[in-house]
C-alpha cells in the first residue's frame, strides 16, 4: 500500500516552455500533498504544500506565480514550472501521508527536470 | 543553527558491520522522526519511524529516539552492499505536519 505514483519520471525541455508534473496516490486518498526539490549531492527542499480543493502554500523564497500547484482532487496533485529556465533544471518529487498529523511520508518517484 | 543535523560521511563500512548513523534537531516540539533511504538518482523510501522514546527495531534497522537529548539514530546491522545509499533524518516541525530533512549521510558498504 501507499503507493505514490508520480510523471513523467524524466523530461527535457527548453528555455521558456512550460512543464506538468504530476502526482497521484493509487491506492489512497491524500488531502494533502507535498512537493520537494533536489539539487545534486543537497537534501531535499520542500516547495510547497498542496491541499485539495484550496490554495497551496508556498515556502518562503518559492514563487507561486512559476511553480503553479493545483490539487484538483484527493488523489491527484500537479506542479506546473512555468516560463522554465536553465536554474530550474532539478529533481522534483511529490509526497503524500496515508494519515493525518504525523503519518510517515510516501514519495513518488520524482521527475528529472532539464531546462536547455 | 540548521534544524536537523547528520554527521555528513561518507561512512564506508565493511560488509557484515554495523553501521550508526546519527541525527540531532533543534525543535524540542518535534515529535515525529522518520530514516529515509535514498540511492542514486532514486527518490527516497521510507525505512523506520519513532514517535516514543527508546529503541524500535524493524528486521536489521534499530531506530533509537532520545528526546531529552534530541537526537535520533539508526543502526544498520550485518550490512550488506544493497544498503549503499544515502539516509535522510527527517523530523517534523513542532505543531506542523512538515518535515524538515538533514543533509542526509552516505553509507557504502564494503564487500
């Protein structure tokens, strides 16, 4: 159980386009959603937290208004990178508690972003 | 002061050991702690948790909790080349359902 299913595992795009990432919970329903990134050889940073049917909250140095959260329904949240530029090219992955409070966190298995 | 530190390795042990990895963090309202395992270029899977002081074994991983002293480790027993990989402490932001991860501490096992 607690299955995490995130995509596309890898994408490459260039300079200006736009990228949508997405995250379900396969065999569980998730209120809340978590994004992260991951620079090489760094731990992971969270980005924001993604609550079904409101607005997400962002982390402080985070823009909303580029990396565009949407958590339409309890089992799918998206992350959209917007205007994407080289700087953005990181690992991105999604997580998803299979409780409330403090459950243990359910990773996807994250997208590989490459801005060229 | 970060909120959640690891001794950053690498840890190279040889295979059969024990390997300890430890973990301190800041927030004494914290009351949730998580071991994550990472490999390469992989997302990271969970491996124990420990809400209660003591010790919580779970096959050849021991997490041992100390609040008063706010640290947490792991113990990794008769290692084995598969548990090379990176470990991530995670602790939860008192009050708060976030986790706050250390910098993570890389183990390579010997064989």
């Amino acid at each position: 159980g607690a299955v995490v299913s995130q995509h596309p595992s890898w994408v490459i795009c260039k300079s200006g386009t736009s990228v949508k990432i997405e995250c379900r919970s396969l065999d569980f329903q998730a209120t809340t959603m978590f994004w992260y990134r991951q620079f090489p050889k760094q731990s992971l940073m969270l980005m924001a937290t993604s609550n079904e049917g409101s607005k997400a909250t962002y982390e402080q140095g985070v823009e909303k208004d580029k990396f565009l959260i949407n958590h339409a329904s309890l089992t799918l949240s998206t992350l959209t990178v917007t205007s994407a530029h080289p700087e953005d090219s990181s690992f991105y992955i999604c997580s998803a508690q299979t409780g409330r409070g403090n459950s243990p966190l359910h990773f996807g298995n994250g997208t590989r972003l490459t801005v060229t | 002061q970060k909120e959640v530190e690891q001794n950053s390795g690498p840890l190279s042990v040889p295979e059969g050991a024990i390997a300890s990895l430890n973990c301190t963090y800041s927030d004494r309202g914290s009351q949730s702690f998580f071991w994550y395992r990472q490999y390469s270029g992989k997302s990271p899977e969970l491996i124990m948790f420990i809400y209660s002081n003591g010790d919580k074994e779970d096959g050849r991983f021991t997490a041992q909790l100390n609040k008063a002293s706010q640290y947490v480790s792991l113990l990794i027993r008769d290692s084995q080349p598969s548990d090379s990989a990176t470990y991530l402490c995670a602790v939860n932001v008192a009050n708060d359902y976030k986790l706050s991860f250390g910098a993570g501490t890389t183990v390579t096992v010997r064989a």
